[in-house]
C-alpha cells in the first residue's frame, strides 16, 4: 500500500467510519477502475465494497445507453411516420428489444417523448450556445457563424429536432405541449443573449428590439428547416442561409 501512497492521497476518497465501513468517493472508484492492482492492497471490507460499486456504475452506464437508444428509435419514428403512429411496440422493435425491456427504462410512452424532448432541449440549446466564442467580441460574423454551424448540424440530424417538436405539439397534451413551449423559448432567450452580447460589443443597433430581432431569426431558422425537409433536403441548408442572413444583417445592423 506504501507504494500508492502518494496517488491516494491525492484522491482523499477512502474513509474508514464510525460503522467500519468503508466509503469510496467516485474519484477514487474511477482512479481504481485504471489501476486495478491498488484494489488489491485495500482491506478487504474496502475491497468488497469498491466489487460491489463496480458492478452498480456499470449498471447504471447500461441503463443510460439503452435509454439513448430508446429516446433515438423513438425520434426516428417520429420523423418517419408522425407522432400519432408512435408506440411502444414500434420503439422495442427499432432499437431490437422487447416492450418489456422498454418499460424496465420508462413507464409509458409519454415518459419516452417527455425524457426526448429533454434530450432535443438540451442538444439545440448546445447548438447556440455563446460558450462556442468565449472570449471573443460577439460580431454579427461571429453570429452568423454560430448560425452557420448550427445549420450544419441540423443538416447531419436530418432537421429531427424541429419536426419532432412539430410532431409532438401536434399530439395535443397539455403538459407535453408545455414542456415544448418551454423549450421553443429558451432557444429564443439564447438567440437574444446572442444578439444582446452583439449589442453590448458594438456589433447589433441600440434601438433595436431585442426580443423582436430574436424571433424573427428563430422564425428563419425553423422556416427555413421545414422547407428544407418538405423537399426531402433537396438544397443545402448552409448556402440558403447565407442569402437570408444578408437580409437579416441588414437589419439588426448599425446605421
């Protein structure tokens, strides 16, 4: 043990405790797992307990793949037949499992949309995020880009995101079509930190209404994506965003 001494103490993670039981900080379970010839000096009440975690953690990253797996077949049938023809049969059958399997991740196929639009959340608002030009003055070059490259990765999703947002609303729950609401407009407050980032820099009018401008590029986005999937991705989304951003540019400007 003399020999890991140092390594351990870095870690701070093995505590022995009023119960004699010994607690394994997650930090330390993960230095362990890479270097599993340390497990063999720990006591041996230590060591069982870091075998039994082993066998939790691993359950836990299957448990989050197959719920990727299911939100994702789940997305794709969306996309493919409507929200209407969506079940839990269907899902089982995409992702190669049984509907019994399903319902071992999730209790319904509501609790499937409801965890998909998270997940779709979580990816557009990622998509935008001012985090990708930290440090920089926000410039409408530097929006435009963001944009750009928004579009792009939409183009690679096949535009799934915004057509199963589309889909979903079209199921007419009240909760779900909140929770999409929610998300339309944290998208759009993204879009305005943008622009108000762009204001702030010099880049953006002063007079200009913010929460205008942010819908109104939110509105391109969506339009231009839905017309780009009702003609099957006949054009490429990059090169018709470019002459509508020109239009945009001009009036978010300054004068």
């Amino acid at each position: 043990m003399a020999n890991y001494h140092v390594s351990l103490d870095l870690f701070i993670a093995v505590h022995y405790v009023s119960r004699q039981r010994w607690l394994i900080s997650l930090k330390l379970f993960r230095f362990l797992s890479a270097n599993s010839c340390v497990v063999h000096c720990l006591p041996g009440d230590a060591r069982s307990i870091f075998h039994r975690r082993s066998v939790v953690v691993q359950k836990r990253e299957h448990t989050e793949v197959r719920q990727q797996q299911i939100v994702d077949a789940a997305a794709i049938l969306i996309f493919k037949y409507g929200s209407e023809h969506l079940t839990v049969k269907k899902i089982a059958a995409e992702v190669g499992i049984s509907e019994a399997a399903i319902y071992r991740h999730f209790k319904s196929k509501k609790s499937i949309i409801t965890f998909l639009l998270s997940h779709i959340e979580e990816v557009l608002l990622k998509d935008i995020s001012p985090e990708t030009v930290a440090g920089e003055p926000v410039t409408l070059d530097v929006i435009e880009k963001i944009v750009r490259a928004h579009f792009s990765t939409i183009g690679v999703r096949k535009g799934i995101s915004f057509q199963v947002i589309a889909e979903i609303i079209s199921l007419g729950d009240k909760k779900l079509n909140k929770q999409a609401s929610r998300t339309i407009d944290k998208y759009i407050s993204r879009l305005h930190e943008l622009l108000s980032d762009g204001v702030r820099d010099g880049a953006v009018r002063e007079d200009i209404d913010l929460e205008a401008a942010a819908t109104l590029l939110f509105g391109l986005i969506q339009g231009l994506v839905n017309i780009w999937s009702l003609s099957e991705g006949k054009f490429k989304l990059t090169e018709k965003y470019a002459s509508l951003w020109r239009v945009y540019r001009e009036a978010v400007a300054p004068r």
